[in-house]
C-alpha cells in the first residue's frame, strides 16, 4: 500500500477508436470510415499482449469513443461519428471488449432516455456496456445544436440528477426524481442491464464512472456514485486528484479503496527518440491539411509535452510511477491509428505485458 490508498499491482488498459473528432480520420472516404473503426475495434478484441509469449494475456479489456458533435482543435467539415450509435454498433461487431464513452455528456440526452439507450447496448453487447459521464465543456457544440451553454454550477447540477436518474432506472427499473433540471415520474426500464456493477449489490447496474477533476462538485459525485473515476494529467496532478477523492469518500462514508481511478492518456511511442519525433512531425503535417498553423502547432507541442510522449523505456517509468499512485486502468490514444498501427503494435508488445 502507499500513502495515498494505491496498491501496486496489475492494470487494464483501454484503448481509444478513431472517430473523427480529433481529426483523426480525415482523408477517409465517409464509406470506409466505419470498415476502419471497425477493423481496429476488432484488433482490439482479439489482440493479445508481448504476442506470442507464454501465458499472454489480451492486451485490451475496453475500447472507447469520444461524445462529441465538432471536431477539435478547431471545428471544421470533417467527420465526427455520434459515439452512442458507435458503441451500438461495437456491440453487434465485437465479442469480448467492453465499450465505453470518455465521455457522454449528460446534457445532450436526456437522462431517462440515455439510460434505456444504455441498456439496449448492453442487451445487445452481452453485457459489456461501460458509462462514461461528465458534464460537458465544449461550448462551440452546445450552442450550435442549440442546448445554450449553462453555468458549470448548473451543467454539474445536471450530472447528479442524471446520474441519480439513470441508477434507479438500472437497479430498479423505474425512476422518479423531482429535480431542478430533471423531473421524471415513474420512468420505466426494461429489460434492466443484464449485469451487475463490481461492489454494487442493490440491483442490474452498468457500471458508472464519473469522469472530470473538479475538486468540490465533480469529485464528491464521483464518491457519492461511481464505481470508477477518470481524471488524468501527471503524476503530480493524478495524486492530488486522488486525495481529493479519497477526502470525499470519507466525508460521505464510502470505501474510497472500492472506487478504480483510470486516466486518459495520448501515447506517441517509439523504439528510438527519431521514431518519436518522426511521429510528432506527421500529427502537424495531418492536422495541418484542416485547421490553422496556430492549431496545428498547439496539438504538436501539447503531445510533445505529454506524460506518454516518448520511447519504450520512458513510457514504461512514467505508468509504472502512475500505477505507483494508485492510477489501475489506462485508456490510451494514438493520434494517426487509422493510418497505421505500428505505435499501438508496439504497446502492445513492449509495454502492456510489464503491468498484467
């Protein structure tokens, strides 16, 4: 054990479809955009960690899309592929992955009706439905579909309705709720989930993690609800994060060691520092076909700066300080997967099979 609750031990990684919103199917032609997603989601499914090595284990226990309507760094005429249709799909497409969102924004569905789309997902899946769930940020999409864009004390009064909303609908199969946001009255569910949540013995449940690092609202309705949290950053920011957490958990009187912390994490990896930056030189030279130099150059030097920019060996210290801290499941992305897959093939062999 560690000072700040975190148990080193084995991890699950996910790992990130590419659905245009980061520009990271342009250049595909709209009709074989879904074969590619497809086709790494299947990759996904089956692929196995250090292939071909005694006892290996499947590299990926999740796969994950975005909920997003605009595509960044700066909206353009590109694809961006809703992510509930996309994990529907996943569903009827794959057979051992779970399927998440990083994350949905409760505002763009109301909460009943999300919760029945969610377990129609999970029907359809076998049970393998992940809810990933936030209060939303990008404030170009939710005024061009026309859901304004309220206060954050208000968009995070939604979230813990709607989280409210959705648990009942799961456990129980109906949900009433009389809220400042929200107001349901009987609102019925069936067929529930067909699974349960880990450590949740009140009912079906597919399992809720709250995603975002806001430390009074966000955080609290994380100790409150979730079974896991998603905030990322560096090992310094992942630890304060925790803290926080395990602060809330305490004031609320939940086992903050029941709650699995998981971070997002872009990973540009290479066997040499010029393979690293050979792969840097060509997300600015994709990015720079649709958006500004300025934009361009920002998503450059943001990646060139991440925690999981760098070669084998420095992204393997840098999760293995991580993990140290309690971090137990990684979601990574890797810009330009849709055009090769040589950086998630790599992961896959020389990094993942450290931490199983």
């Amino acid at each position: 054990m560690h000072g700040d609750g975190g148990t080193v031990g084995s991890m699950r990684f996910g790992l990130f479809v590419p659905q245009g919103w980061r520009q990271d199917l342009t250049g595909i032609d709209p009709a074989d955009q879904w074969e590619v997603m497809r086709s790494i989601a299947r990759h996904a499914d089956t692929a196995f960690a250090g292939e071909g090595l005694p006892g290996a284990a499947h590299a990926w226990e999740s796969i994950w899309v975005y909920d997003h309507f605009h595509t960044v760094p700066e909206p353009v005429h590109e694809a961006t592929h809703e992510a509930w249709s996309l994990v529907n799909a996943f569903a009827a497409s794959t057979d051992r992955v779970r399927l998440g969102q990083m994350c949905t924004c409760m505002a763009y569905r109301n909460p009943a009706y999300l919760a029945k789309v969610a377990t129609t997902a999970d029907i359809v899946s076998g049970g393998r439905v992940e809810m990933g769930i936030g209060a939303g940020w990008y404030e170009h999409e939710w005024r061009a579909y026309g859901y304004g864009f309220p206060s954050a004390g208000e968009r995070l009064k939604a979230l813990e309705e709607g989280v409210d909303i959705m648990a009942q609908m799961w456990r129980t199969g109906a949900a009433t709720l009389d809220g400042s946001v929200y107001q349901v009255d009987g609102a019925l569910c069936y067929p529930q989930p067909l699974q349960h949540a880990a450590g949740d013995d009140t009912g079906p449940s597919i399992p809720l993690w709250i995603a975002g690092g806001g430390e009074k609202k966000t955080l609290r309705i994380a100790a409150q609800w979730a079974q896991y949290t998603n905030f990322g950053g560096d090992a310094e920011t992942f630890k304060h994060k925790s803290e926080v957490l395990a602060r809330h958990c305490t004031d609320l009187g939940r086992d903050f060691g029941t709650i699995t912390r998981s971070g997002n994490f872009n990973v540009v990896i290479g066997e040499t520092q010029a393979d690293v930056e050979d792969r840097l030189r060509w997300v600015g030279e994709h990015y720079r076909k649709t958006v500004s130099e300025d934009a361009a150059e920002r998503e450059v030097a943001d990646l060139r700066g991440a925690p999981l920019t760098g070669t084998v060996e420095q992204v393997s210290e840098r999760i293995a300080e991580l993990r140290g801290l309690g971090l137990e499941y990684l979601i990574a992305y890797f810009p330009g997967i849709a055009y090769d897959r040589s950086g998630v093939e790599l992961f896959e062999r020389e990094v993942v099979p450290a931490f199983l």
